[in-house]
C-alpha cells in the first residue's frame, strides 16, 4: 500500500530540459566570467616589473611570459621542426613592411658603405663585407612570415644560414653561449635572440628578397629573417652581432612584448 501511494515524479517536458540546461550554462558562464574579470582586475592592478632588459609589463605577466620561454625552449623547439615552405610561385610580389624603426626614410644610408660587425671577446671586431658573405654557401627560404600584429605573408628570402656563418667565420665558441644580440647601425634598434633558434637551419642573414638584393625598406643591405619568430625579432639592416650568456636589449622586450616572441 504504501508504494502504491508513493507520488511519482514527473517527467519534465523537453521544454523545461531545455530551460533547465540554459540556466545551468548561463550559471557556469557568470560564475567563469566573474572569476576572469575578478583575475583581470589582479593583473591590472599588480606592480609593474623593474625596468631593466624588460619592461613595461605586470610582473605576474612578465613572470609568466619567462616560464612560458623555458617551457619552449626546454620541451617544444627542436632545430629539426621545421617550418613550412611553399613554392616561388606563391611569393608575394611586393614584401610588406611595417616599421620603419632603426632604417628611418630620411637618413641617409649608403648600402656600399656598409659592413657587418661582429664583436668577439677582449673588444676585437670582425668586419665583413657583402662581398664576402656572397661567397658564402646561400640558402634559400620561402615561408610564411608573421606578424604580432596579426597579418601573414608568405614571402622569398635568399641569403647566407647562420650556422653557416657562425661556421666559416670560426665563430663556434660564441655559439655555445646562450644568446647572440644584433642591432641597426644607428643603434635605434636590436634584438636579442635565444641561441637555439638562432642556429636553427632555417635561419638567415639574408641579402636578397625575390631573388634581388634587398631595398632600402627591407633593410638593405643585410637583415634577420627567423621563421620561428615572430616579426618584431627578423632585425632590419644588421650592423652590429654580438654574443652572450645573459639576455642582450631588445627593443620591444623593452615596451612590455615577451622576449622569446617564439612560434
């Protein structure tokens, strides 16, 4: 007698299964979306990092941006991870440029008067000329180059590996530090680069772009171009390479970017 008299539980309408689970989701969401603005407010109220090689983040970021470069540098780069390269035909005619910082168009600047500068130890300089870095094996790179800013191109690089001129130069000391830094002849602008992806086989000093040499705007005579990274770090005009065990200045390293800036 007693089950008979038990009520039985109403089965819900597929309305109201509906009406239930939006309100669960929407539950979830406002509880997820409180707990993200309520981390956003932390963050942006937590102290700056000390200016020094970096600068101009949160330090809770800046900490985290370090972790993450140990996490790639350690775990996911390898120099046999190769990007992926496409076929000449596929070249942007006209290679795209952004940033103007350290080739500004109304300095003067004589490609024939150039030479790369390579500070080795005790302050001894190493001068090479675009001649002699001609003699050098070249290498050819078309890839899709990336922007921070959120646009791709895929463009055609010619040039001479780094490793190769790490090698022909018998620089092989120096590329058993951990970072090589590069800078603009009038020094507005540089880069530091972790020594791996520097040596990495896809990496160039490249003089030509589409098979000609370089122009002006894309930084003639001699420019970085590192396809594990991010545009801010392919350095137009290289004057100066220098090699370290601690990181060098990096221009937007220096206005709150990560350092590593890897893809």
């Amino acid at each position: 007698m007693k089950n008979r008299n038990k009520k039985v539980k109403k089965e819900l309408t597929v309305e109201q299964k509906i009406s239930r689970r939006n309100f669960l989701s929407f539950g979830v969401f406002t509880v997820f979306a409180a707990g993200a603005y309520e981390g956003w407010r932390w963050l942006y109220k937590s102290p700056d990092e000390v200016s020094g090689i970096t600068a101009g983040a949160h330090k809770p970021l800046r900490k985290a941006l370090n972790k993450t470069e140990i996490f790639f540098r350690r775990i996911v780069f390898s120099e046999n991870h190769l990007v992926k390269t496409y076929p000449k035909e596929m070249a942007a005619k006209r290679v795209r440029t952004n940033s103007y910082i350290g080739i500004e168009g109304n300095k003067k600047f004589d490609p024939k008067t150039w030479t790369l500068q390579v500070i080795k130890k005790g302050g001894e300089v190493l001068q090479v000329t675009m001649e002699e870095l001609r003699a050098l094996p070249k290498t050819e790179l078309i890839y899709d180059f990336k922007c921070v800013e959120g646009w791709d191109q895929i463009s055609h690089w010619g040039g001479v590996r780094f490793s190769d001129f790490v090698n022909a130069y018998q620089l092989d000391e120096y590329a058993k530090m951990q970072y090589v830094g590069m800078e603009t002849p009038d020094k507005n602008y540089y880069v530091g680069i972790d020594m791996p992806s520097a040596m990495h086989p896809q990496t160039i000093l490249a003089y030509e772009v589409n098979e000609r040499p370089l122009p002006l705007q894309n930084g003639a005579p001699l420019r970085l171009i590192i396809p594990t990274k991010y545009g801010i770090k392919n350095l137009k005009r290289i004057g100066t390479i220098t090699f370290s065990n601690t990181r060098p200045h990096d221009y937007w390293a220096e206005q709150g970017y990560d350092y590593y800036s890897g893809l």
